[in-house]
C-alpha cells in the first residue's frame, strides 16, 4: 500500500506541476514560478520574450507557432516556449532582456543566443542543428586530424575518462559555447599523435601560434575564457563575421586601429601591434578597422575620427557610456602602442570627449543649440527648467521628432523660466551625462538640477505637459512610448 501511495504522490506531483504550464498554439507560456523547471525537465527549450504591442513580436508569433506545431508532430523533444515581458518584468530584468523579440535557447541548461531567422522552417531548421551533438567525439587519429584540419578554430579535449570532473567542465562548455567547433578523445593513439596528456585541452588554429594548451585547473569560467581570448587572432580585423566575438567577448577594453587597405596601412601596421598585443592579450583586445569601407563610416564618426587622420587609434571601454581615449602622440608603432596601453591599464589616461564648436547663432532660435563646452552652463542654469533633446543626425526617430520639436520651442521662446535646447550627443560628449538611446529627452529642474528623463508619447501635448507638470507627466509611461516606438529605438552602442 505504501508502494502505491507513494506511486501516487509521485504521479499527483508531475501532473500538478505539468499542469501549471499552460500551452497556446503548442507554445509553452512560462512565467517565473515555473521557467525554472521546464528548462531543468527538459533538454532543449527555445524561449521567447515578447512585448504584446511590438509589430516584430505579433509578425513573428504565427511562425512560431507553426515551428511548435512542426516539431511536436516530428516527435521532437524540442520545445518552443514564450514569456509576455511586459507582465514578467522581473524575469525579463533577469535574462537580461533589451529588446522585443529576444530569443534564447536553452541546451541541457545552458543559454545560447538564437542565430537564426523568424520564419517557421528556419526556427525548426536552427534549433534541430543546436540540439546535436555539440562535442564530437574522434576515436581516431584520422578523425581527430580531418576534425581539426576542417576548422579554423578546434578545441580538443583529451580525457581517458569521459566521467571525470575534468571532461564533464569540457563537455559543459562544448554545451555553451555554440560559434566554435568541440571535439573530445579518450584513445591513447590520439594522445601520442599530439603528445599531450590526460586531462588537457588544446585550443587548435590556422593563425597565430598555431595551438594553445590549456594550463589552470579545468573549471567552467577559466576554461570558458580561455578560449574566449585564444580562440581570436592577435590583432582581430572587425567585418561582419567578427564583430559579434568582438563586442560579446570577455575583454570589454579595446585598442581600435583605423587602417586604410587602400593606402597599404595593414600591411604597414599591423604586424608593429602584435608584440603590444602579446603583452596586454588578457586585458585588452586589439582590433583594426578597415576606414575605407562605407559600413564603418559611422564607427570614425562615433570617435570624431576623418577619414584624413588614419591611421588612427583609440581605446574604447565597453560600459554603459562607452568612455573612449585618444593618445597624445598619434604615431602607430610597437613603442607608441605599448606606451599609450599601458597607461590606459595604470589609470593615467584622462578620458576622450567629443566637443563640437560652438555656433555663434546657437541661441538665435526658439529651440537652442547645445555642445559640450555650453551644456553645463545653460542645462544647469538653477533659475530654469531646462528640457535637453539627445539626439543623433541619423536617427529616423529624431528625424520624426523633429518638427514637433521646433514646435515647442516656438511655443515655450517667450517663456523667461524655460529653455527648449537639443544637442547632437553623437558630435558631443559629457562625462557627468550618459546617454545610450536616441532620442533621450531629459528635463533639468530648475532649483535643483534634478535630471527627469520623459518616457511619454512624443507629441506636442505631450512634451507640453511634461514640461507645464514639473517632469511629472509622462516619467513613468515607458509602455506608451514604446508601443509607438516598437522596439527599433536606435542606441549609442549600435555603431
């Protein structure tokens, strides 16, 4: 009787577990009471976080349901899941989450960032690659050298015992980290082949070095960066292959190079950074960038570079407000380069802001002019509510804004208690201000400097009764502005 009693308990346990997990079009809904368990019950789950406004979200939610259905009738393990972020906050908080869409794959626990496109077969395509082996095993010699003759980067893993603690780090990883290829062997011929020993991991490459063992204890996160920062060349050149190893990497200080292909620059160049670039290689990532190419136009801007300096170099740290420094002498040689890195590392750089010149008109007009060297004076000014519009010349939102703007400015310019100003925040920098979106609207109070920024719908009457409520309006209605918006609003770090 205990037998089946506890038999029950069991049963009653996973029905009413299972039962929480409500389903719509094959879609598993998860909220934070139970998107742990569905990803710990199973293997392989594609997660959705979606805005129930976003035009993205409402195109993609037919094919999404289509590739659940797809599966399920495939008798795949695979399941497609979604989470409403607008009502799961904390959980989108959580996992991060910066925009609608977002997806993640989760395989056998671990998150990978989906890669692949929003239509149904390709949904089912993506996800039935990522649920394969993600190590490949390699019995034999020969297959151990076709497997890392085939890759530019192979990452081999020797272990006798593929239960070891050693091999289950390894083979966690391998689960992780799905842009590079993962091979393991337990043979003793393989190990001769390569002459390493039990428990070792070698990083194979086609440049540089050729290969790099791995030394430290095999843990998760030492392993994991080790390859994150060996698994690139040296001197990394930014296209479109390369840039998201780039920006997603570990190292978040880069030395950015600014070379012309046309002019003979990397051939000149690049091989006096390489000795810098052995010496800072865990701290900073030294990356060169062809100026010759359109689609980087907007990266020279975005540092205040022209096309007649390069070559050029700049330090960038990839934070919230993206601080940038230039060095004193220009020069690009293995001296220079060490010189200026090194003192980046020690704190000694002080940190580049852009400035534009200040127009001799800039107060002419109802809505004033803005850069870095009359901010402070006028935004600060404690006997007025200043409203300061962030914007970038590119920006189609601003573009939109931009009337309405004016507007305003017209109907506040006979107003002695307030300022209508904007200023280019992609020409000009502030150290005490950061913005990461475009358009920011911020209003300073006046008394206080108070810094309210406005997240309410961009129209006349809106701006209007931000500014007539002392920043009160329109603070809290972040919902509103990006229903209007969707979720293309363009940010500062998408050069």
């Amino acid at each position: 009787m205990k037998f089946f009693a506890l038999t029950f308990a069991l049963i009653s346990f996973f029905v009413g577990t299972l039962a929480n997990v409500e389903t719509e079009d094959e879609v598993l809904v998860l909220t934070k009471d139970n998107i742990d368990e569905v990803i710990k019950q199973n293997d392989y789950v594609l997660v959705e976080f979606y805005a129930p406004w976003c035009g993205h979200c409402k195109a993609l939610a037919p094919e999404y349901a289509k590739a659940a259905k797809k599966l399920k009738e495939m008798g795949s393990e695979i399941k497609l899941a979604k989470v409403d972020a607008t009502v799961e906050t904390d959980l989108a908080e959580k996992h991060r989450i910066g925009g609608y869409p977002t997806l993640q794959f989760y395989r056998k626990g671990h998150l990978i960032d989906y890669g692949g496109e929003r239509k149904a077969d390709d949904i089912v395509n993506w996800v039935m690659q990522k649920a394969g082996p993600a190590v490949k095993e390699l019995p034999t010699v020969e297959e151990a050298k076709a497997f890392i003759e085939a890759k530019n980067v192979a990452i081999v893993g020797f272990f006798k015992d593929a239960e070891s603690d050693g091999a289950k780090v390894f083979l966690d990883v391998g689960n992780t980290l799905d842009d590079h290829a993962f091979g393991i062997s337990s043979s003793q011929e393989v190990f001769d082949e390569y002459g390493v020993e039990d428990g070792k991991v070698v990083l194979f490459k086609k440049f540089d070095e050729g290969k790099n063992e791995f030394t430290e204890e095999l843990e998760f996160t030492k392993l994991q960066n080790f390859i994150s920062v060996y698994a690139l060349p040296l001197v990394v050149d930014f296209n479109q292959n390369t840039a998201k190893k780039i920006f997603n990497g570990d190292i978040k200080s880069h030395l950015l190079v600014f070379l012309s292909k046309e002019a003979g620059h990397f051939d000149d160049y690049v091989e006096k950074i390489k000795e810098p670039a052995k010496k800072f290689r865990d701290e900073v990532l030294f990356v060169t960038i062809n100026a010759d190419e359109a689609d980087h136009q907007r990266i020279l801007e975005f540092f205040g570079i022209s096309k007649n300096e390069v070559p050029a170099m700049r330090i960038i740290k990839l934070q919230r407000d993206m601080a940038k420094y230039k060095p004193e002498n220009p020069e690009i040689s293995s001296e220079n380069v060490l010189e200026f890195v090194t003192d980046f590392i020690e704190g000694k750089l002080k940190r580049h802001l852009l400035t534009q010149d200040l127009p001799e008109d800039w107060d002419k007009n109802p809505v004033k002019v803005l850069v870095g060297t009359n901010f402070h004076e006028v935004a600060f000014d404690k006997s007025k509510n200043v409203l300061v519009e962030f914007y970038a010349p590119w920006c189609g939102h601003c573009q939109q804004l931009a009337p309405i703007y004016e507007a305003l400015g017209e109907k506040y310019k006979d107003n002695e208690d307030i300022v209508i100003a904007k200023m280019d925040a992609t020409a000009n920098e502030l150290e005490d201000v950061s913005v990461v979106s475009f358009p920011t609207i911020t209003l300073y109070k006046k008394e206080t400097n108070d810094a309210v920024d406005y997240n309410g719908e961009r129209t006349l009457e809106g701006l209007s009764k931000f500014i007539d409520s002392d920043g009160t309006y329109g603070q809290a209605a972040k919902e509103a502005q990006e229903e209007d918006e969707d979720d293309d609003v363009p940010r500062k770090d998408e050069l």
